[in-house]
C-alpha cells in the first residue's frame, strides 16, 4: 500500500542493533548466502503490523573490498536488511573491547575483568575511542536511509552513543534506545571512566526503555546523581527538555512454541526423550556460556542436592545445554573448563556404569529439539547471576502446558518481577537454598504445579514479543508528540 507520491501507507521503522539478524556466508568475490536466524527481536518485529521494519547493523564478517560490501549489500536488501561495515580493528576495540569486556560485565555487577584490570584501564581510552566511532558509523548509514516520519530504534549496550549521534544529524527525528541487560545500580554505573558521557548520549534520545522498573529507577538516579538533572515520574528533565524513560518487559513469540509441538518431528523428539529418560524426573538448564548465566553455581547446588536426597540419585537426571560464546576470550574458556571439570567429578562420584546424572552439551540446538526438550522437562533452572530478562524461562513455560513443570528461578533475572508467582525464587549464589528448591520442585503436588503454571502460562501467552514492541513503537510515537504540544504550549 502506498500514498499518491509512492512512500508506503504504513510507518516506517528503522531497527539498529550491533547485529543484524542474518549470519552471512561468501560464496565468491560477489555472491553471498544468507540465512535470517530467527531471534526473539527477529519475531517480535515480523508480529508488528502496523510498521514496516527494516533493520541496520553489523552483518557479522569482516568485507574489505568494495565488490564484497556491494553484492553483500545487494543480498541483504532483499531481506530489509542494511549493513554497516565495520573492519577488524574497529571491531575488536568496540565490539571485543569497549562492548565485550567494559560494559557487560560492569551491567552485570561483575565489574571489569580481574586479571587485567590495570591493562583494562590503560585501554579504556582507546576502546571508548572506537566505541564512538562505531556508533557514529552506525548514525551515518542511518541517516542515509532515513524519511522523515520514520522511527529510528536503537537496541542495547553496543549502541548507547547512538541516540545522541542522530539528533546531531536532524534533531526532528523520532529515536528510542532499549536495553536488553540489566542497567546497573548508579553505584556501579559511576565506576566507568565515560560515565556522563554515555549517560548524555542516551538521554537524547526521545523515549529510553529497559525491561524492568528497577532497571529505569537505577538509570533515573544515575542521571541525577552523576548529571545532577531533575528526575521525574516520567523519565528525566534537562532544561526543559524531557527524555521519557519507561519499563517495557519484552516477551516471547508464544505461538510459534505451542504450535511446533503439534509438528510431528518435535513430536517423535518428545517420544525419544520421554524413552531415553523414562523412569527419571528430567531437569534442564539451556543457557549461552556466559559468567552472568551461573553455571557453575547451577551444577554445584544440583552436586549439593544429590548429596543430601541420596534416594533420589538414579531418579533425576539434569540435562545443561549450553551454547558457547566468545569462545576466543580467555575468561570464557577459562569458564568452560571449569563448567567441564565440575561436571565430570559430580558424574565419577555419583554416576554408575549405565547412567550418570549430569549431561552437558556444549552447543546450540535446533528449534523443535529445543521445543521437545522444554516439554519433557519436569523442572527447569535457571540461575542466572544478573540476566536482563531470561527468555529460556518464558520458552519453558510456553512449552509445558500438558506437563506443567516447575520453574526455578533466579531473583536477579528481570523474569523474575513477571513470572516470580509461579516459580520458585531463589538466590543462585545460595548453593543450599537452590538445592532446596531443587527437592520441592521435584516433590511439589500436581495442583500446587498447576496453579503456579497457570499463573505464568498466562503471562507468557498475553505479554508476547509483539505486544512489546508495539507498545514500545507507540509510546514513542506518543512522546513525540507531547512534546511537540508542550514546545507549543
Ligand atoms: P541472552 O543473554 O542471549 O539475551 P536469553 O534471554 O535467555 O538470553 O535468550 C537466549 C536465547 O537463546 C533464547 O531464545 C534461547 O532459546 C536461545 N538459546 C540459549 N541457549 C541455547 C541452546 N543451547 N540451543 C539453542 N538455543 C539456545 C539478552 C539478555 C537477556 C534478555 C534478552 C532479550 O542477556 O537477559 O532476555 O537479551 O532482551
């Protein structure tokens, strides 16, 4: 549908995330193959009817020849997608660097990395350096493809100097930044060298969104504590100028999980799995390896359960499915080592010549082995040291409306303040607390699992991934127009 001068009916919606969602593989000089991975934000937007969103960011692989970038380019058009280039260099200051191993691990409480702190803080100029100059190339493309009336979303911690790049480009244009982590308390956030900075950046954009309350008050004080601006209930003023900051929890593609399993192949998955582990409560961990996620303090309480329940030893089998990431950094590494090495002494001391109580799969896995894997779980753990949201809890419980298992759940997940009703909390660096969740998840009657299910069944069905985004495209759209009526007023 288009108007008379051929723009389309619907609003146009610029997405800009550090990724874009496809994994590109070059075939030859100008040819590429494309494969769009089918991500929360991916869905989220494909439900969105009323936009037509397209998506700017960094397609993952390094092109430095211009044959490459334009038949890339070419390729991507075809799926809405708009690539920034971004080569080596920039990529391991910013994107390694300033991303990576400055700005995850301070959002998530872990401050930054031990070993080289002082290596660190001698590189934090130039990795700040490129961190802006990656954003500002991600303005730039941006900017080229923008029309006036579009809405420009910016996602996440890679892009927090973006907002204010564009604003230097048309201060008309309607920009809203969300975050997927979690934004630390003002006490930690001060601790980085360019906070003010970053804090100003955001803050021009028109609407900022994080995924809790709690993440919204912290940036609210953040900015007045270290900026000295006026908080107020409705975000942040600054002479006069409003930045409006607001919680919008996101949410799953429900659907698409209840549906695939009616598909016979997930169906046979959950006959196979349901034979493998017959006679045994099945738990499940399905985490990408990272510090924030817990592991290791996940398989240690499941040890201190075992300890403890000795009759249930052949009874329960926990199955942890963990996806490597950054496996080129050493913490990484030096995190899968010792995931690995905890799993293999719980297995020798309680295992037997026929079965052994922990499985870990160090990889990713498909779509209906994953939708077949949540159904047949009868207690899943997700113990999380900060987690912006957790959507593996909101993907379990999608899964499960026949079994209604249990959700053990870390209270510093963001999912934690939507599904915390049905699950049990717990405090993951608490090993015994979890254990103990462990046996009352496993002994928990059907109409105590029924009515905790229920309660977060509902959840996960109502606030989907696409309500979020609506919500959050529309409360941008709104805010601009306040504003307008009050520089009127
Ligand atoms: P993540 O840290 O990646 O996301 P999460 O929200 O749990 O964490 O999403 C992970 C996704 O990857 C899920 O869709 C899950 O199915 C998939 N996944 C994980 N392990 C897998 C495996 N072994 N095999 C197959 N698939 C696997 C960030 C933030 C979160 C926030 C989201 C969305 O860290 O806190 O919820 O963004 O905002």
């Amino acid at each position: 549908c288009e108007n008379q001068d051929g723009r389309p009916l619907r609003q146009r919606l610029l997405v800009v995330a550090n990724r874009l969602p496809v994994s590109a593989v070059r075939r030859g000089e100008d040819s590429w193959s494309l494969e769009i991975s089918a991500g929360g934000l991916v869905s989220a937007l494909l439900g969105v009817k009323e936009f037509e969103a397209r998506w700017i960011g960094w397609a993952g692989v390094n092109v430095p020849d211009e044959i490459g970038q334009k038949a890339l380019t070419r390729a991507l058009a075809e799926k809405r997608c708009i690539p920034v280039f971004l080569d080596e260099e920039i990529v391991h200051q910013y994107y390694n660097g300033y991303c990576n191993n400055i700005l995850w691990p301070v959002f998530h409480y872990l401050g930054l990395p031990q070993e080289d702190r002082l290596a660190t803080t001698r590189s934090f100029q130039s990795q700040f350096a490129a961190y802006k100059k990656a954003n500002q190339m991600f303005a730039d493309v941006v900017n080229k493809h923008y029309e006036e009336g579009d809405v420009v979303w910016c996602h996440d911690y890679h892009l927090m100097f973006l907002p204010k790049c564009l604003k230097e480009y048309s201060s008309n244009m309607k920009v809203g930044w969300f975050l997927h982590t979690p934004f630390p308390s003002s006490e930690i956030h001060r601790t980085l060298p360019s906070r003010s900075e970053l804090l100003r950046s955001v803050l021009a954009a028109d609407l900022v969104g994080f995924h809790t309350y709690d993440y919204a008050r912290h940036f609210v004080s953040a900015c007045t504590r270290i900026l000295g601006l006026e908080g107020t209930p409705e975000g942040v003023e600054d002479q006069g100028r409003l930045t409006r900051v607001a919680a919008f929890p996101i949410g799953i593609d429900s659907d698409r999980f209840i549906r695939a399993l009616e598909v016979p192949q997930v169906q046979d998955h959950i006959k196979e799995l349901e034979e493998r582990f017959s006679g045994r409560k099945v738990m499940l961990g399905v985490d990408r390896l990272d510090m924030i996620k817990g592991i290791p303090q996940k398989i240690l309480a499941f040890e201190k359960f075992l300890e403890e329940n000795s009759h249930w030893r052949d009874k329960v089998v926990l199955l942890q499915i963990a996806v490597p990431t950054r496996t080129d950094v050493p913490e990484y590494q030096k995190l899968t080592s010792q995931v690995h090495e905890i799993v293999g002494r719980i297995n020798g001391r309680f295992g037997t010549l026929t079965a052994v109580p922990i499985h870990h799969l160090d990889r990713s896995l498909d779509f209906p082995a994953l939708c077949a894997l949540y159904a047949v779980t009868d207690v899943a753990l997700v113990t999380s040291l900060r987690d912006g949201m957790n959507l593996v809890s909101y993907e379990f419980v999608a899964c499960q409306d026949s079994k209604k298992g249990v959700l053990i759940l870390s209270e510093f997940a963001g999912a934690a303040q939507s599904l915390g009703a049905g699950a049990i909390l717990v405090n993951p660096w608490n090993i015994t607390e979890v254990a103990d969740s462990i046996r009352q998840a496993l002994t928990m009657s059907c109409e105590e699992r029924e009515k905790r299910h229920r309660h977060n069944f509902a959840h996960v069905t109502t606030h989907t991934a696409q309500e979020w985004a609506e919500t959050f495209v529309s409360e941008l759209n709104d805010t601009v127009i306040e504003a307008q009526l009050r520089t009127r007023q």
